[in-house]
C-alpha cells in the first residue's frame, strides 16, 4: 500500500492511496476542519444520529462515487451536519441520478440506501 500526501491550500487536504491493482485506486479528501468555516462545510457521518466515521466536504464539492463501484464510500453515508452557509443535494445513485434530496439542515438519518453522489452548493 502506498500513501501519498499532498499539500494544498488545505494543510492535510487531500490523501491519495493507491490499492494493488490501479483500477482500484481511489481518493478521499479530508479537510482540515480549522481552515473552514463550520458555516461552509458538510459533514458525513457513517452511521445514524451523527455517530461513525466522519467525512467532510466543503461549499463547491462535487462528488460521483460510481466511477469506482468499490469506492469505499459508495453508499456509506447515513446521517449528516449541514452548516448554514450550504445546500447538499445529494443522490441515491451515481452519475447524479436517482432518488433526490436536498438538505437544508443536520439530518440524523438521511433516509437513503446508499448516497452514491452528491454537491455541495451556497445558500
């Protein structure tokens, strides 16, 4: 497993990981939570009521985990934190297709059966 670090404008932003195989390869973006304001961010939780791993994305993201059907994020996402500068709307299926919502404020269980897309907008 080899693990590379970027920097950004984000200290910490963005870890590249490539699996044995490339077609496997995969990126997840962790922001560095002091250098956003909570007003525009969104925060992921993996399980309901807030709880599990988190994963947070900022007011512009836009993310389609179906290029890769293993993504390790691919349908994870059950509850998430909507900070007031933000609007998520967010897809049961890739390519922005599906069942949609859009979510305005904390929601502890999104209702889905998988989020596999979604974008991060202002209010």
């Amino acid at each position: 497993l080899l693990s590379v670090n970027f920097t950004t404008e984000y200290p910490k932003a963005i870890k590249k990981k490539f699996l044995n195989d490339p077609k496997d390869a995969f990126i997840y973006t962790l922001y560095d939570e002091g250098n956003i304001a909570s007003s525009d961010k969104v925060t992921f939780y993996t399980e309901k009521n807030f709880t599990g791993q988190r994963y947070t994305y900022k007011v512009g993201d836009s993310v389609d985990f179906s290029d890769n059907t293993d993504h390790p994020l691919n349908d994870l996402f059950k509850s998430v934190k909507v900070g007031s500068n933000c609007k998520l709307i967010a897809w049961e299926h890739g390519w922005y297709k599906g069942s949609k919502k859009t979510f305005l404020i904390d929601t502890p269980d999104m209702g889905f059966s998988g989020l596999s897309s979604f974008a991060i907008a202002s209010r």
